[in-house]
C-alpha cells in the first residue's frame, strides 16, 4: 500500500502564485457587469450614513503615484464604512477648469485667439472628459468602488449653477468687491493668482543699493544729502514713489567719499565694508519720524519720493530705508494708501515694462529690465552696490516660473467679516492631524482678502454685469437668472451670448439709461469652483451638510480644506466637513521628491502590470500615510513578501476545508481549548483590526493581520493540526472541529481582508465552496462577528500561559538542531518540570506531544534540569520507531505492525 494515497492532503483551485496583472482585470469586468458598486451601497439604505467627500483631481494626464495612495485609501474608508452598515456613497469627482487644459489645447496646435471663446472652450470641455475618462478607467482598474456612472466634474451645468447661488449669497452679504491691489501675477499664465497657486523656490537675485538724493528736506537735511535704499527688484525702481522708514529707528548721516549717507545707525560699519568706503564718520542722528514727508528726487524720472514711515521696516537686513512702489507689493501698497500714493504699475500683463517707463526701458521683460535699470543707476552715479543673492521667490505653481506682484482691477473675496466665524469653526473640526489644525488656523488669521478673478477663458465666469457708467451689477434677480441659465445651458452661455440675451428680459438700471450693459470678461479662480463643490456636489445631490470626512494630501490646507472652509461659511455659517484627515506625499525610495528631470517617478499604471492593483493597495494601507512616504522597487519586493505570506496561508485554509461544509460545523462549546483559544484569538485580532480603523491607522490593521498569520496561524495552529488534518479519518471528530476553526478562520479573514485585497478576498471568496448560501460577492457578505466563546478570558490567559511554555520548549530544542542531532523537533524527547505557576499546563498531557510536535513528552518534578522562564527542561534525541504513515516517533510498543496503532485502523478503513 502507498501510505501517501491514504493521506487526506490540502486540494484547491486557489493557486499558489497570485498572477494579479493577470486575474485582476477579469474582476474589474465582472464588478462592472454585475453593478457591484451599486449593489454594495443599498444594501444600507435607510441606515446611518457615512458621507466622504471626495477632493477633485485635476483632468490632465495619467494618475500619479500621489493620486493612487490618496485614492486607495478613500475607497478603503469607503468599503470598511459600508462593511459597518453605514450608508456610504462615494462620488468621485475632478477639477475640470484651469490653465493647464487651456495650455494642453494650445500645444495641440488650437491658438486660442484666433478663434470665438466658445469655441475654444467646447475643445477645452472636450479635452477635459477625454481626461476624465483615463482617470477613471485608471481607478476603476486600480480596484476603487465609486459612482463611476455619476461622477461630478466642476465643468457639468448643475454644479456651475450652484456655484454661481454660493457666490450671489456671498456678493449680496458684502464678501465679494472689486478693487485696484497689488496681486501674485504670473506673466507666463497671464493671470492673477491666488496665495495657493503660489509656491516658493530659491533663486539667484540681483541686490542693488541706490543713492536717492534729497530735494526738500524740511529743515532736516541738506539737499545733497541721499537716502540709501535697496532692493532685490532692481525693475521695479521705475515704479518707487516713496521711501519708507520705521518711526522708532535711529537713522544715521554719514560722510563719505561717495558722499552723505542715510542709513539705519546699527548697520553704518556694516553697510560701508559693503561700499568698499573706509573713510567716513557719522555727523548726525534723526529719528525715522523726524524725517517723514522729506522728498527726495527720483534718480531716473523727473518726478519725487516721499519719505514716509511704516512699521514693516525691519533692522535685520538692507538699509533700514525701504524702497516702496504701490503698485508692486502688499506693504508697499496699503502704506501708499495711508499716503494716498497712488497704486502705479507700469508692467503690462505680459511682464514687459511700458511705454511711460522710456524707449530705453519700454518693452523689456522684468528680468532684462533688471540688468538694464542697473546699469543706467550705475551711469548717472547713483548705484552704491550690486551684488547676488539666493533666496526663495514665488514661483507660479503650474508653469515652475516666477511671479510679480503686480496693482490691477481684480475680484477679491473678503475675509475679514467672516474671519472670527471662520477661526471658530475650525476649532469645532475635528483634525486628525493636530498639526493641521494649527496650520488651517494660522493661515486663515493672517490670510489677507482672496482674489478670485483670473484672466483666462477656461472657468466659471464671474456673473457680473457693469453699467453704463461702470457701476458693477450686484443683484439676486440677476444672480439668479444667470444660474438658471447655466444650469440649463452650462457657463458656455455667458460666452456665447449678448448682454440683453444673459440678463433677465426687460432688465433696466438706473446707471444705464441707455440700456447698455457690459458682462465681465474674467473668470473665478478654480479654488472657488472645487472650494464651493460641498453645495454643487453634495448639497445638490441630496446629502448633509457639512459631511462626516474630507482626506486630501498635506498641501490642501492652503488650497481645498482652505477654500472650501471660506465658501462653506459663508454660504452656510458652518465648515464643511466634520472631520479632516490627510496624507503627506510620495516620495522616492531615498526620500527625494519625484520629478520627471530627476527621472525618479514612479509610474502607478507600470506598477500594477508588474505586481497587481492589490500589491500598491497594500503599499498604500502599510505606509505611514499621515507623513511623507516612499515607494521603490525594493519597497514593493517586501510588500509582495508579505502579501505572498498571506496568500499562501489562506491557500492552506481552503485546501483544508475542500471536504467540508457548513453542516459539518462543530459547536463552538463542544471544541477543545486549544480550538477556542484560537478563535479567542480570532476575537483579539478583530477588535484590534476595528480599533485601527475607527483611527484610519490602515498600517497597524495590516500588521496585525500579518502578524497573526505569521505568528498564530501558520507556525503554531496550522502547524500541529497537519498531523490531524492528513492523518485522521476524513469525518473523525478531531478532525471536524480543526476543520471548523480554519472555516471560521476563512469566512473572517476573506471579510478582513476586503477592505484593501480586493482582487484576493473575491477569489478567496470565488474558491470557499464551503457555504452554499454565500453571497454572490466578498463585498456583500455580512460583516465578521465576534465568536460567543464561554469563559473566553480564562481561555485566553490558559493558553497564553501554555504558550510561554512552548517557547521554552522550543528554545531547548535549538542546541540539538544546532549539534545537529536530530533534524527536525519531532525527533525529540522532552523531559518537562513545571514551575508552580504552570503546573496547570499538565491538564494537556495527552496532547502536548501533538502541540510541541515530538516525539515524546514526559512530565516529571525534576528542579535539576535546566531551568528556563516557565519550566526545568531537558531533551534528547528520541530513540524510537517512525510511522512511515504520518511520520510521528513511537515507542515499540505504541506499533501496530509497521504503522502506529492511529494509521493502522485509519489505512485499514481506507483499504476497505
């Protein structure tokens, strides 16, 4: 007889090699067919919701590795909620306006002046759901469940609407104005910017330190005297109207060679080593508030400069003399107006310095004109200085190109009416990150007006009309009708029709006697169309508001958690969003940010034809997401490790169970300890894998879940029970209740699992041929529930107690295998001695053999032996027979024939 054909050995379909690339899209198509996202949310409906709403990525180009950890860990949110009961919707949604769709138009050869704007804006709206549609098909394979068939893009007409309500509600309560400030402009997007499109990068500076001479000094000073000023912007000097100083400072005349000097009194000794002047001495000292309304001549223009006094002048670098144009910083700007210096800009949209600036001048792009205004101070002899510094500069975010402040006409968002609300209500959030909220509440308390006008085509347009003598049209009947009109026809409307076609019929005004109205030509900052999404999403469809959790990458709280705060309360008196989780970003495996010049990116797409969608699932759920991660070959090799020991513990599970059926279940009561330890264990692992989530820690689930594969499962449970799960009668008692513990053991572990191995937990589901009443899919299973386990504390602490004994054991086990004595444990004979507070472990004589898996255990009262944590140990080497059928030692007498008595009567029932 072949003693092997009489083995009861694992048999199942679920293969050992996972071959996700492969098995993974046949899943996708089946959730697409069968409506599984659908099916999975109204199995809730009626119950407590859950609301997550989803931040909208941009709609240009392939998902990034960023996008994909965001995304996974939305839909694992999503899936564990509705797992809870909750019901939980996910709309998924994308940020559809913008320059970079404008700019991605024009290189595919469309110039957008040559055209109508409407026209161009059908091939923007066009391109933007081409890119809409990779997206989404890139997420949709990435395993996600959302409302892919309803998904909302700022771009469709009922979101436009509600965005055009949400800023009539904030125009007619006095938030939204126009004025003339200073604002980011990008020259390379021709258009303002707001703070959050505005990022800072180091560049290489031209510092000029200019002689302005004195012309009326008020009694002070003589007119040969000069203030010293300085500046990084060496093209903005042509704009300088005025000379700022602080009132409380001591300000120094010095005499040098290169003449009188006015300069703060601490930085003399200093800013004449710069000057390369070694004679010198100081004749007099003024406070800066004596010398205020002194005028100065301006060394390129016939025309002054007022000295004036502002308290942003600090000590800590230039002279202590600042040089103001209004027209080109905020400081400058609002201490002009104290001044009433006008807002002077004499830079065109383009960044080219005007005509009013000279032919010399005229025409030259800011950073030219640096050199060329340099070089004309250094001719008349007025430049004192030119050096090079480094230092961070504002940079437009999408073209990487640097801005300038620049004074014109645009739309701006107050924030100082609604200020105290919007700082309480950030302390009502819960933010999950504590450093988040006090960044959000830093921001928003220093945060100045928002401008929310961009001079570009692609966007919401601003709904506002002017009147004949440029009174703008701040009205709710207007308002209103404009929103009808766009929920109907979609913000194209605006473009494509007159201003008697877009205004209410009949409409008159008293500053436009003559009928004539002119409609706005800019558009709203795309952070106003995401930031209003909470009502043009969520509220239009029927949700709560605010809802229960925003989760977006670290960078929103000065972009969407920013703007979506400010448009929620002041359209709604309340912040959005319940709860603010978020994410840091992805970076290399050496800890570098990814960029496409440093050739470091990592492609998502590639990487799931290399591992599968569920091997990045588990990356993103094992990182710690809440801080900058990395990703890299290396990384991805150890997760599909882990992944592979999952896998193939659940493999042994379900070949296990081939011959079993949910009627062969044995009582939880009528299992022996061991067993009911294990699914106390189970009850542990599930309490912790729920408390790891009620804190979004997707990492520690994981681990726990590994953990206990690797170190309860599979090299203790799993281990002793082959020789019971081969060996014994395919319907013996023993055998069943094994069989019951690894049925429990799938049945939770598939439901586990499903949050993040979406692909895996469906074919585990897809090859458990154990329940004829399954559900047709993991995700519409019933959640795991807690084993009703009587006594299960005293359980837990028996077996807890005979673990730490096992650990003895196999500890004394190392120096024969070392010696290489014996080799495998189940050559060995264990003298054991318990200590007294383990002497209980005694009650399991008849199994401890089967347990530590030897060959023999004896149990004695032996203090001699050597003497480890639990117990006195001694072990040998076995001298006994080997069952040829299971492998096990025996004593001579314990033989029946060549088998041990247990195969014999097992081989002899099967020969029969």
């Amino acid at each position: 007889m072949n003693y092997k054909d009489t083995l009861l050995m694992p048999k199942t379909d679920f293969e050992m090699r996972g071959n996700l690339p492969k098995k993974e899209p046949k899943y996708v198509e089946r959730w697409q067919e069968n409506d599984m996202y659908n099916k999975v949310i109204q199995q809730n409906e009626g119950k407590d919701s859950f609301v997550f709403h989803d931040g909208p990525p941009y709609a240009n180009g392939n998902m990034h590795m960023g996008h994909m950890l965001n995304k996974v860990i939305k839909d694992v949110i999503c899936r564990y909620k509705n797992m809870n009961g909750f019901y939980t919707p996910y709309i998924p949604g994308w940020d559809t306006h913008g320059l970079p769709i404008e700019n991605a138009i024009q290189k595919l050869g469309v110039n957008r002046k040559e055209m109508p704007t409407a026209k161009f804006r059908e091939k923007c709206d066009a391109y933007a759901h081409e890119q809409v549609n990779k997206q989404m098909e890139q997420l949709i394979r990435m395993g996600t469940f959302a409302d892919y068939k309803h998904p909302y893009l700022t771009l469709q007409h009922e979101f436009e609407a509600r965005q055009i309500e949400v800023f009539a509600k904030m125009a007619m309560d006095g938030l939204i104005f126009k004025g003339l400030k200073p604002v980011y402009w990008s020259p390379s997007s021709e258009s303002a910017l707001a703070e959050a499109e505005v990022e800072y990068h180091d560049i290489k500076s031209p510092t000029i330190f200019v002689k302005f001479q004195v012309k009326d000094g008020k009694g002070f000073l003589d007119n040969d005297v000069n203030f010293v000023i300085w500046t990084t912007t060496p093209w903005t000097i042509p704009a300088n109207l005025a000379i700022c100083l602080n009132a409380s400072y001591n300000y120094a005349l010095v005499e040098t060679e290169k003449g009188k000097l006015i300069v703060l009194d601490t930085l003399v000794d200093e800013l004449m080593a710069k000057f390369e002047i070694t004679d010198y001495k100081v004749v007099n000292h003024y406070k800066g508030s004596e010398l205020e309304y002194i005028t100065c001549q301006h060394p390129l223009y016939d025309r002054e400069s007022l000295v004036i006094l502002g308290d942003h002048v600090t000590a800590d670098s230039g002279t202590g003399c600042v040089h103001t144009a209004p027209g080109f910083g905020a400081d400058d700007f609002f201490v002009g107006q104290k001044y009433n210096l006008p807002a002077y800009c004499n830079v065109d949209e383009h960044g080219c310095m005007m005509e009013d600036c000279g032919e010399w001048l005229a025409g030259q792009y800011v950073d030219d004109a640096n050199k060329t205004v340099t070089m004309k101070l250094d001719e008349i002899g007025a430049l004192l200085k030119l050096e090079f510094i480094t230092h961070s500069y504002p940079h437009d975010w999408r073209t990487k190109k640097p801005i300038i402040f620049r004074a014109t006409d645009q739309w701006f968002c107050s924030l100082d009416k609604i200020r105290d609300k919007l700082l309480s209500e950030i302390d009502n959030v819960n933010w999950l990150n504590e450093w988040g909220h006090i960044r959000i509440y830093n921001m928003i308390r220093d945060r100045g007006d928002w401008c929310i006008s961009r001079q570009r085509t692609w966007g919401v347009p601003i709904p506002i009309f002017y009147c004949e003598d440029g009174t703008p049209i701040i009205e709710q009947e207007v308002f209103d009708h404009i929103s009808e009109l766009f929920r109907e026809h979609g913000s194209n409307v605006w473009f494509e029709r007159d201003e008697k076609d877009l205004l209410p019929e009949g409409y008159t005004n008293e500053h436009s006697p003559n009928g004539i109205f002119k409609k706005e030509k800019d558009i709203m900052d795309v952070w106003f169309d995401s930031g209003s999404s909470h009502t043009g999403v969520m509220v239009e469809r029927g949700f709560n508001y605010p809802v229960d959790l925003y989760f977006e990458g670290s960078d929103q709280y000065r972009g969407w958690f920013n703007s979506s705060l400010i448009i929620g309360v002041a359209a709604h008196g309340k912040a959005p969003y319940k709860t603010v989780l978020s994410h840091g970003f992805v970076l290399d495996g050496k800890g570098n940010k990814m960029s496409k010049s440093l050739g470091n990116t990592v492609d998502p797409i590639k990487l799931v034809n290399q591992y599968g969608a569920d091997i990045v699932r588990l990356w993103a759920t094992s990182v710690a997401y809440q801080q900058d991660v990395r990703i890299s070959n290396e990384i991805m090799k150890q997760v599909a490790e882990g992944y592979r020991k999952i896998r193939n513990t659940m493999r042994f599970v379900l070949g296990n169970l081939n011959d079993f059926k949910a009627s062969d279940l044995v009582e939880i009561k009528d299992l022996p300890g061991v067993d009911q330890y294990m699914l106390a264990k189970l009850n542990e692992l599930m309490k912790a894998y729920d408390e790891a989530y009620a804190n979004y820690d997707f990492a520690t689930a994981n681990q726990e879940i590994l953990n206990y594969f690797t170190n309860t499962l599979s090299s203790f449970y799993m281990d002793f029970t082959k020789d019971i799960l081969y060996i014994e009668d395919a319907n013996s008692p023993r055998r069943r209740q094994v069989q019951t513990v690894l049925y429990h053991h799938a049945k939770t572990m598939m439901k586990l699992l499903s949050t993040v191995l979406v692909f895996t937990a469906e074919e585990l589901h897809d090859h458990f041929h154990c329940d004829e009443n399954k559900a047709e899919s993991i995700f519409l299973e019933p959640k795991y529930e807690l084993f009703d386990i009587e006594n299960e504390e005293e359980v837990l602490a028996y077996f807890s107690k005979f673990m730490e004994v096992r650990k003895d054991v196999l500890k004394s086990m190392e120096g024969l295998r070392n010696e290489k004595l014996i080799k495998s444990n189940m050559e060995t004979k264990v003298t054991l001695s318990l200590k007294d507070e383990y002497k209980d472990i005694a009650n399991l004589k008849d199994d401890l053999k089967q347990l530590f898996i030897v060959a023999k255990v004896e149990l004695v009262d032996d203090t001699t032996l050597e003497e480890y944590e639990t117990s006195y140990i001694k072990v040998e080497k076995f001298n006994g027979v080997q069952c040829p059928r299971c492998w096990n030692y025996f004593d001579e007498d314990e033989m029946n024939g060549e088998l041990c008595s247990r195969c014999a009567s097992v081989a002899h029932r099967v020969a029969e």
